[in-house]
C-alpha cells in the first residue's frame, strides 16, 4: 500500500475531531479503600475467632459480608467503566488512516470539504427508477451528535408529491437507516469510517416499502387527498377552493365544471347533489340552499307547494262564506246564550287575489 500524505493529513484532522468532542477520559482508580476495609475486617474476625471472643467474631463476621458485598459492586462499576471505555476509546490517527484507505479503494475517492468528510456513491437505480448518485457527508464537528451525516443528492430526481424527497428513505438530506442505525452509530463511535459509508450506501441501494417517505409506486404521481391513491398529471383534479389534488373518484363536480374536495363541496338541500357557491341560492321562505334547478322563481319547490295549499284553502274559505250569504234558508244559531254567531268575511290583509275573486262575484249578483 503506497503512502498518501492527504489521507494522513486527514486522519489527524479526524483524530483531533474525536479528542475535541469526547475530552480526555478520566484516570482508571481500582476500589483500593473497598479493599483495604475488607483485609482489615478479615483480620479483627480471626483474632476473634482465636481468642474465642463469640459476640465479637460474630459482629466482625457481618462486618465482612458487608464488605465482600460493597468491595464486589465498586469492582462491577469499574469493569463497567472499562467496557464503556474499550467502546468509546478515542481512535487513533494510523487506525483512522486504515479506514481512509479502505473508503477510498471501495468508493474510488474520499475528501474532506471544510469540515466534512465524504465520499460518493455510484449511480442509484430502484425499481426501474433513476435516483442518481449520492453524497454521504460525515460533519466532523458534530461528532458528538447522534446522526451528524447527510445524503446529498448529486442528480436529484425527487418524488413528485415531495420536492424534499431525493429517495424513498432520504428526505430533506437525511436517512432513515431503520435496523442499520445502531451499526452506523457502533461504527461512529469507534471510528470505523469505512464501515459507517458502506452501510449508509447499503440502504441507499434497498427499498424497503411501507418504510418509505415516498412508495415508490408513487414516485411519479400525486396522491389524492381524499383516498391517496397515486394519480397522474393528466387525470388529476384541484379543489378549486383548498388546491387540494383529488382523483377522479373523489372529486366533487359541479354543473358548471367546478371542482371541489369533500370538505369544500357545497351539497344542494332539495337533490343533495354538489352545487358550488356560483350555482346556488337560498330560498326566501325556508332560508335552505338550492341549485337553481331546485327553484322557481327564487322559491324552492316545497315552499310553492305550502304556498299553494295555502291559497286553495283561503279560496274554499272565501267561497263556502259567500255561498252561505246567498242561501235565504240558512239558519244561524247562536253559539251562546244571547249572542249571535256571525259568518266570517274576508279580513282586509288577505291577499289580492282573494280580495279580486269577492269584487268580481258580488258584481255578478
């Protein structure tokens, strides 16, 4: 393997990163207090138990497993702090020259630009759909952070509901690694760069549907609103009032050819069929809108029909009144004692037509 002075450069920059973020790692103290109280104890309960002092060799003897118990839980702290100290030992420069190289070999180059390190991936195909190649960016000054990299695309060929989309898991430069995060954040952590490019390139070549920003069935499409099914550009419809997109199943046409959504649509109270705000108008009686083929004259069908029921019933009135004017032999009784019941005539607010019907009878007689 031939030396690269500008990866060595690089694995120098990346090893002070690594300092700069983690700090120097505390000093390793054994439990030597823990220790020196048990091997005391020990001794005061054999000169007890020498002597034949019961009492005071059984009180040493709980002091003992006292002890035992409190020297075992400081060793358990310190071999945990050991293990942590193995996974989160700061890599050094030659070990970080060794990923640099590999990185370089597998993606065929590896840079640094300001204060990322990147390399970049051959051209991404999925299922039939070009989504170019990519940068996968590590930020060497976010090192302490749990997700400081970023996927850049070179040839963006975004989803078309999502401008923000790049490929079916990277969305607005970020990757949604799913089972690989705790190998990527693993290799962070160790500084095992190589591997942390190669799993990031491995999700960028796997689809994995139902986990996806943007299906990739849908890539191309709009989603309906209403049903989110994918819908082309050219059997699409907008809501006229949200711009909401809806397909043709969902959308709510007017008469006119005005489109609305579910939410937006405006339903006729008379045929429940979708009117929009131009096409409908409320009925001066009921205050209830209507399509204007549900009114007459302004008036929806079924306040003509009281209307009507309304005026035949005045008119029978009018004439049974004046039929009973005209009759020598009717007989008018009292309805109580001492009074005389008059038959009713026409009140001045009735309407005119009723008022018209009674001139042209009493001109007939």
């Amino acid at each position: 393997m031939n030396w690269n002075p500008r990866l060595w450069r690089t694995a120098r920059r990346i090893e002070a990163a690594y300092r700069r973020h983690r700090g120097t790692p505390p000093p390793c103290d054994a439990p030597w207090y823990a220790w020196q109280r048990l091997t005391e104890t020990c001794r005061l309960a054999t000169m007890a138990n020498l002597r034949g002092w019961r009492h005071a060799h059984r009180r040493q003897h709980e002091q003992l497993v006292r002890d035992l118990d409190y020297l075992l839980g400081e060793l358990r702290a310190l071999r945990g702090s050991l293990e942590r100290r193995q996974r989160d030992k700061l890599p050094l420069a030659g070990e970080l020259y060794a990923e640099l190289v590999a990185a370089e070999d597998e993606f065929g180059g590896i840079a640094v630009d300001d204060f990322e390190l990147y390399v970049t991936t051959e051209p991404i195909t999925l299922e039939s759909i070009y989504l170019g190649p990519f940068e996968i960016r590590l930020n060497l000054a976010r090192l302490a952070e749990s997700d400081p990299y970023r996927v850049v695309p070179l040839e963006p060929h975004p989803a078309q509901s999502s401008g923000e989309t790049t490929h079916p898991h990277v969305h607005n430069e970020r990757i949604c690694l799913g089972e690989g995060k705790a190998a990527v954040t693993a290799a962070l952590a160790e500084g095992r760069l190589a591997d942390l490019f190669q799993i990031i390139n491995r999700v960028l070549h796997t689809y994995g549907e139902g986990s996806a920003f943007v299906e990739l069935d849908r890539w191309y499409g709009t989603p309906c609103r209403e049903c989110d099914a994918s819908v082309d550009d050219d059997d699409i419809y907008t809501c006229r009032s949200c711009d909401s997109a809806l397909c043709g199943e969902c959308v709510r046409l007017c008469d006119c050819g005005f489109a609305a959504c579910h939410d937006c649509a405006t339903i006729c109270y008379s045929c429940e069929e979708t009117v929009c705000s131009r096409c409908l108008a409320t009925c001066p009686d009921c205050e209830e809108e209507f399509c204007t083929a549900c009114l007459e004259e302004g008036v929806c069908h079924a306040c003509q029909e009281m209307e009507e029921e309304r005026e035949a019933a005045e008119e029978k009135a009018v004439l049974e009144a004046e039929s009973a004017d005209d009759d020598p032999t009717t007989t008018v009784h009292a309805d109580r004692l001492g009074e005389t019941a008059v038959l009713a005539r026409p009140r001045h607010h009735r309407n005119r037509r009723l008022r018209n019907l009674g001139r042209q009878r009493s001109a007939a007689h």
